[in-house]
C-alpha cells in the first residue's frame, strides 16, 4: 500500500516537473497545440458567425425576446 502511493506521488512530481514550459517535453508540446487548436476553432468560430446568425447566442436571445419571451 505504502509502496504504491510512494510510486504515485513520484509519478505526480514527474508530471509537475513535465509540465514546465520547456518546447522539449512531450505533454507540455500536446497541452500547447490543444491550446492553440481550441483557440484557432473560437477564431473560426467567431469569424463565420456572421454567415449563419442562428448559431449565435446573441441573435437567438434576441430572437426570443422579439417572439415575448
């Protein structure tokens, strides 16, 4: 029991020190590309709102309130 929680507070400190912002680790290079992926898809997202109205949370708000909502 002791062994195991031993092995994965080491696993725990590996993965703190991994996750420093050095370009050379393996998880800190996913965590960053997700990074950017996810703002690249909010990016893409906000750019082309405006081709399709409905999808927005502002026109459908104001859809609702022009309908008495």
């Amino acid at each position: 029991m002791r062994f195991s929680v031993i092995i994965a507070f080491i696993f725990l400190i590996f993965l703190m020190v991994d996750a420093r912002p050095n370009q050379n680790s393996l998880i800190s290079a996913i965590s960053s590309h997700h990074r950017e992926t996810r703002a690249a898809k909010i990016k893409r997202r906000k750019l082309h709102s405006h081709h399709n109205p409905g999808n927005s949370d502002l026109y459908r708000n104001l859809q609702l309130r022009s309908l008495g909502f």
